[in-house]
C-alpha cells in the first residue's frame, strides 16, 4: 500500500501552515494526522499513545517504509476524513477517531 498516494502528496506540499489534516497514519499505539510536508518533512498532529495529542514534525518521507510501530508498519487509514470544527489539540487521543 502506498502510504501517501500522488494526489495527496500534492495536497499536502501546498497545504503551507494549514493546521487541517488530509491523512490519517498509524500503527501500534501511535496516529498520526498529517497536515503538510515541507522539504521532506511530515507535519501534523501525534498521538504516540500516552494520554496527549502534540502538533510538530513527525518524521522525514525518507524513513516512513521502515518505521516500524511494536509488531506493525504504518498504515494509512483508507476512510478517515477529517471532521470540520474538531479540536484535535484539545483531545486525549487520537485512536479510534
């Protein structure tokens, strides 16, 4: 599975500082929304599953193939979309969203 098919990629080299996420990673206790890519570099909301939700860098394109989460690789959520007026930053998790 491609994790960032082309047109998302596209999407998100434009999106600038947009703090709306267009794609949902995760893997383990971890979940990712990612909000844009800037020179190679995810950024978007974390949840690495201890209790908070933090918005930064996540990780360079270069290492998404072999980032392994526990006994699992990253995988992108196929039906997630994003839910307007959600507060990401104010939630405890970001599992099951």
């Amino acid at each position: 599975m491609t994790l960032i098919p082309s047109p998302v990629y596209s999407a998100l080299a434009t999106a600038g500082e947009s703090m709306v996420p267009l794609l949902k990673l995760f893997g383990g206790p971890l979940t990712w929304l990612v909000t844009s890519i800037e020179d190679g570099i995810l950024y978007g909301y974390a949840d690495l599953g201890m209790g908070c939700v933090e918005w930064g860098g996540l990780i360079h394109e270069s290492e998404l193939p072999t980032l392994k989460t526990g006994f699992a690789y990253l995988e992108r959520d196929l039906h997630w979309t994003h839910k307007d007026g959600a507060k990401y930053l104010d939630m405890e998790s970001l599992c099951g969203i």
